[in-house]
C-alpha cells in the first residue's frame, strides 16, 4: 500500500523515469514499471538485495524497462530523473537535498517515512501498514515535493490597466520553494509573499496601505515569466497579462543551497 500510495503521489506515469536511491529489493522501481508503465533503476549497495531486485524484475517481466545498479547514491548521476524517490535515514536525505533542488524544475521527489528538513512538501500522507516493522511500526508516512524553478534576483515588468502603462520592479529572495520580496508599483513599495510549484509561480502584493492587491500567477520559462495579475477584489477585480523578464539573478538562500552542518 505504501509503495502505490507513495508512486501515485508522484503522479508516475508512462513517461517518466524513475531513479530510486536506496532501492533495496526493487519493489518501487518494478511497481512503476509493471503498474503504471514507467521506466527508470534503482542504486543500492548490498549485494544481496541488488541480486533479489533483478531477479524481482526478471519475475515481474520488466527487464526492458528497469535495472538496478551497485552505486553509492552519492555519486548517482539524478539528471535524467522526472521523479526521484527514496527510503532514507533523516541525514542522507538532508546531505541529497541539494543535488534535488538543482533537478530541472518539475522533477517530482517522493520520499517514505522520512521528509527534507526545511523543505515543506507538497502533499504528506499517513499510512496505516499493519505489517511494517521497522521506523515506526505499523505506520508509514510519505513526502511528495516538486523542484521549483529559480527565481531570485530583480525582473521587470510592464503592464496596461485601465489604458495605462504602469512599470513594476520586483526584488525576490528564494528560499526552497517560497518566495518574499518586494515590488516598486509606481514609485510605490509593497511587500511581496508567493510560492512556487515547479515552473508554476503564485505571488501576492498589496490589499493595504493604499495599495490594491496584486495577485501575480504565471509559468517560469528560464528568465521570462508568462501568466496573469489580477488587481483589486471583489467588483473593481481587474485581470491582464503579465510578463515578467529577469534582469539581475540573484542567489538562493543557504537551506537551499548547503549542506547541513556537521554536529
């Protein structure tokens, strides 16, 4: 139960590929492939298991899909991955998060019983697993998160409302996936909270101090970003088009970049 749940979560699918870190007896990466048609390999150092996993692959019939490697997942190579998952100790899953956050924005990381620190999921589910007996007996938990795309830094934008052109300027600071800052709206600042779900970005701005609210939403395309605004509430609600260009980058903060210190 906890495999389909945690496979479902990731939103697999035909066309992904899954890399499993820590793939043990290779039920995760088989379950993809045989259940719901994706590819991928999993990385383990035992022995043992690693041999119990082809074997599992050869019964299930998708050795043409699946493969598993004697690697220390360390030195995994991620790239090619659209969804990461793992069954990890606290620490290693804190000494990977940085190799995750530079994935291509999109890429899905689920991880089983043990979440990435300060990075909130996406989504979080508890299990009911009667048989379970290692972590917390009879309990799993399962973390889903999406690489968010980058953002820091000044971007530019100019938008018509009501006829007139009016310049913004905002400044982000990006800390995993949640954004604050500010924008200047007409000689104007106000500050500026949001959220990113891989390309996806959502900020708000204003709703007080005579300032109307700004609602920003729209896809991140490398240093452009395409959506809408809508100003105002209620009936003085207005919706445009709003683009957005990036003209200084800036950096991440240092839970998204570093890893964790030694204690």
């Amino acid at each position: 139960i906890a495999v389909d749940t945690l496979l479902e979560m990731a939103k697999i699918g035909p066309k992904d590929y899954l890399i499993d870190l820590g793939s043990g007896d290779g039920r995760i990466v088989i379950t993809a492939a045989s259940k719901f048609g994706a590819s991928g390999f999993g990385v383990d150092l035992d022995t043992y298991l690693l041999n119990i996993a082809n074997q599992n692959a050869r019964k299930a019939g998708v050795t043409d899909k699946v493969h598993f490697v004697e690697e220390n997942l360390f030195t995994t190579d991620p790239s090619r991955a659209t969804v990461i998952s793992t069954y990890l100790l606290p620490e290693m899953n804190l000494k990977l998060r940085p190799k995750m956050m530079a994935l291509k924005p999109g890429t899905r990381i689920v991880t089983h019983d043990y979440h990435l620190g300060e990075w909130d999921p996406d989504e979080q589910r508890e299990l009911t697993v009667p048989e379970k007996k290692v972590g917390e007996p009879g309990i799993s938990y399962v973390f889903s998160y999406v690489v968010p795309a980058r953002v820091p830094g000044k971007w530019q934008s100019l938008i018509n409302i009501g006829g007139r052109d009016t310049p913004l300027e905002f400044n982000l600071e990006q800390e995993l996936q949640e954004i604050e800052g500010k924008v200047e709206i007409r000689d104007r600042n106000a500050e500026l909270r949001g959220r990113i779900t891989g390309e996806r970005i959502r900020m708000v701005a204003g709703g007080r101090n005579g300032i109307a609210r700004h609602e920003f939403s729209g896809q991140i395309d490398g240093d452009t970003i395409k959506g809408t605004l809508v100003v105002g509430e209620g009936a003085q609600r207005q919706q445009v088009v709003w683009i957005a260009r990036q003209i200084q980058r800036g950096e991440m903060t240092r839970a998204s970049d570093e890893l964790p210190e030694e204690k």
